[in-house]
C-alpha cells in the first residue's frame, strides 16, 4: 500500500509539473513599448527629419504670415466697411481657437503627417481662389477668412508635436526652438518680397503665387517617412 501511496503522489506531482509548464508556456508574452530616443541639438541638426520639418514650417509660416498681412487690405479693395473687418477677425480669431484643439485631437486620432496634408492641401484651395471672393461680396469673403483661420491653427499646434515625437522630449525646448527659427526666416522673406510683388502683380497673383508654399509643405510632409524619424509622424 505505501508503494501504490508513493506511485500516486509522484504520478500527480509530475501532473501539477506538466499542467504548470503548459499553463507558462500559454501565458501571452508581454511586449515592451519601445522608448523614445531622444536626440541632443547638435543630433537634431544633423537629421534630415529636421530639415524636412523646418522647410515645411518655413512654408506655413510664410503664407501665413501673408494671409494675417493682406487679408484686410485685400478685402478693403472691394469691402467698404470697417466694422465688419473687426467682426470678421474676432469670428476669424474665435476659430482660430478653437481648431487648434481640433487639430490636436485629429493628430491623436490620424497622425502629424495626415492633420498638416489636410490643412496644407485646404490652405492651397483658399489661396487658388480667394481672389474670386471678390465677385461674391462679404458672406463669400468671411467664409474664405474663417476657413483660413482654421486651416492657420494647425501649423501652432502640430510641428510641436513632431518635434517632440521625432526627437524626444529630452531637449524638446531646445530643439523646438532650433525647428521655430524658420518662422523667422519666412517673416524676413515675407518682409523683403511681398511689398515689391504686391506693387508689380497685384493682390491675386500674389494669393495666387502664395499657394505654392502650403502645396510644397503637403510634399515634403507626404515624403517624411523616408527621413530617419519620419516614420515616427505618418
């Protein structure tokens, strides 16, 4: 009886063993989330993510900055009514607001490189054809203002979050603050350009000619992911 006792026990201990192992090797493997890296400036400066990003936000800036610049003085031309410049900016300034949190929740739905295709491919639409507002009056004219106030809010709320993505948040104010040095450089070009262009072409062409920029930020931002972080963004 203690031989058949003993058999018994180690018939079920080596049960509980082999019922253990299965029960391990069923268990789901956790996978590890991979850690950003994050890049110092001098890395940042020899990505070509960056320079990629800085173009794109040199381009946005820049018909931006042109568009806050002109859209009054252009509307002037064809609108004889200060209050309603005053209300269409507040609208305008209202909307502004509020899509940069639109913008934000798409990107964290989509991706950076899907929420600026979308603004950019918008805002080369509005330039194509703002100067036809003309023929449509005030409604027309503060429809066009309000959309491209929208379309403006993506550029403050979006290369933030590429550069923190892309490079790390580590050094993020650092390397935000070498990437924002291209809204420099595009308020300089817009400066030393815009007056001579306006007085030879007029205000269509040069909406016209200004959609270039917002078409050639779609480009470089649709191509991202060839750079080293831009799989990072789409």
């Amino acid at each position: 009886p203690n031989r058949r006792q003993r058999r018994s026990d180690s018939c079920e201990s080596e049960a509980k063993i082999i019922v253990d192992e299965e029960s391990e090797d069923s268990e789901p493997e956790v996978q590890e989330t991979p850690q950003a890296i994050s890049l110092s400036p001098r890395e940042v400066l020899k990505s070509s993510t960056f320079y990629c990003l800085f173009i794109a936000l040199f381009c946005c800036s820049f018909y931006g900055n042109l568009w806050y610049n002109l859209y009054k003085t252009f509307g002037e031309t064809f609108i004889q009514d200060d209050m309603f410049f005053a209300i269409a900016f507040s609208i305008g300034t209202v909307a502004n607001a509020g899509a940069r949190i639109g913008w934000g929740f798409l990107t964290d739905k989509t991706s950076f490189q899907v929420s600026l295709s979308i603004a950019a491919c918008m805002s080369t639409v509005l330039l194509l054809t703002v100067p036809m507002t003309a023929l449509f009056g005030k409604a027309v004219y503060l429809l066009w203002l309000t959309m491209m106030f929208i379309c403006l809010a993506a550029t403050h709320t979006l290369f933030i979050t590429a550069a923190v993505k892309c490079f790390g948040s580590e050094h993020k104010a650092t390397n935000y603050g070498l990437l924002i040095l291209s809204t420099t450089l595009s308020g300089i070009a817009l400066a030393m350009g815009t007056e001579s262009f306006l007085t030879v072409i007029g205000y269509n062409w040069v909406f016209i000619c200004s959609a270039t920029f917002p078409f050639v930020a779609f480009l470089i931002t649709s191509s991202i992911k060839v750079t080293p972080q831009g799989h990072l963004i789409i």
